[in-house]
C-alpha cells in the first residue's frame, strides 16, 4: 500500500512539476496582441467598480488589453523570472494605451514575466505592437449600440492593416458583446497564423458593439 502510495505521489508531482517547468520565463512560441474594446469591459466589469477608464469623455476605443506569450496550443502564465518586477512609474506610463494602470500591472504579472523580458523592455514592446496595428477610424464614430458580425469588425481591421491576413486576426465576444481584436504575431512582431485555440473567433451571428464613451 506504502509502495502504491508512494508511486501516486511521484506521478502527482512529476505532473505538477512538468507543468511548472513549462511555465518558464522566454519559453514560449508567438504573441498573441489583445486590443479590448474599452466600453464592453466597461459594461461587464468597469462601471461595478467605478473603474475611471469608463468615465464618459474618455473616447476609448480599442486600447490595449495586453501582449500574451503563446505557445502553438495554450500558454504561459505567472511565471517565474529574475527580472524585478514593474515600478508604478513603467505601469502608469502604459495608462494611455491601456486606459489604466492596473491594468498594465495586472498584464506584466501574468503574461508580462513570461516574456524573459525586463518591465521596460517588455511594455517597451507591448506599445511597438499596438502602435503597429491602425485601429479602423470608423470605430471612434460609433456613438450608438450596434448591432453587427463579428466577421465586419475582422475585415475593418484587415482592411485598415493590408500587411495582416486572416488567419492572423481573430475577433472574441463575451455575453453577446464585442469584446476583442487578438492578432497574432512572431516573437519579432510580424503577423503569422493564429494557433487553434487563439483563431476559435465569437461565433455568434450578430453580436452588440456598445458605444464609445
């Protein structure tokens, strides 16, 4: 019984520890660019919690949600890594882009450490990658709720991005809501095909855009 026991622990922990040993710091295989619609968070999260990204004027529309390391199918998270961690001053200078602080320290905690990167050098790429991608003018004209598919939001973007393709974009949605724009590109940033897990896109016929705030 003591032998069996003993056999059950190793196979538990050599699980465990294959796990955690996958989670390594710089081990990863692209990056997937999550750029959220500010008022769908807004409506699903933000207002309960008076979040001051959805005050009205802001005029947010895609900002940037985060860089994630990926892996072919799944990914990393809350890794280990010798790099000390984000100052409030590297987190607050994303706030433009991110719509708050928070947020940005929130992305270097769970995807950011998985770079390998430092804070600096990581936020330093995570604003290189939003700022490569033009997000379509059209959004910022959307005063009203819409009600569209998400295929017409994919194509706005590959039509205001002619250097994507298709299978590099994948649009999601939360509660019938339009909630994000996920690109998927090289560890140098350049667009390449989304894994299986990332390209599985909001399947809904039709979903609600909220508008900008």
């Amino acid at each position: 019984m003591r032998h069996a026991t003993g056999i059950l622990l190793a196979l538990i922990l050599g699980v465990t520890g294959a796990a955690r040993a996958a989670d390594r710091a710089g081990d990863f295989d692209y990056y997937v660019l999550s750029l959220g619609w500010s008022s769908t968070w807004c409506e699903l999260t933000g207002d309960a919690t008076g979040d001051p990204q959805c005050d009205r004027g802001r005029g947010l529309t895609f900002i940037l949600h985060g860089l994630w390391p990926q892996y072919d199918s799944g990914y990393p998270q809350d890794c280990h890594s010798d790099q000390p961690d984000a100052s409030r001053s590297q987190t607050a200078a994303m706030a433009d882009i991110m719509g708050g602080a928070g947020l940005a320290w929130h992305e270097w905690k769970r995807h950011g450490r998985c770079s390998g990167l430092s804070a600096q050098d990581y936020f330093a790429k995570a604003r290189s990658a939003y700022e490569s991608v033009a997000i379509p003018a059209p959004f910022a004209q959307v005063h009203r709720h819409l009600t569209l598919p998400a295929q017409v939001i994919e194509d706005a973007f590959l039509e205001a991005n002619p250097w994507l393709s298709a299978d590099a974009v994948a649009v999601t949605c939360d509660h019938a809501l339009i909630a994000e724009v996920r690109i998927c590109l090289t560890r140098g940033l350049r667009p390449r095909p989304c894994g299986s897990d990332v390209a599985r896109s909001c399947s809904l016929r039709d979903a609600d855009l909220p508008p900008v705030r």
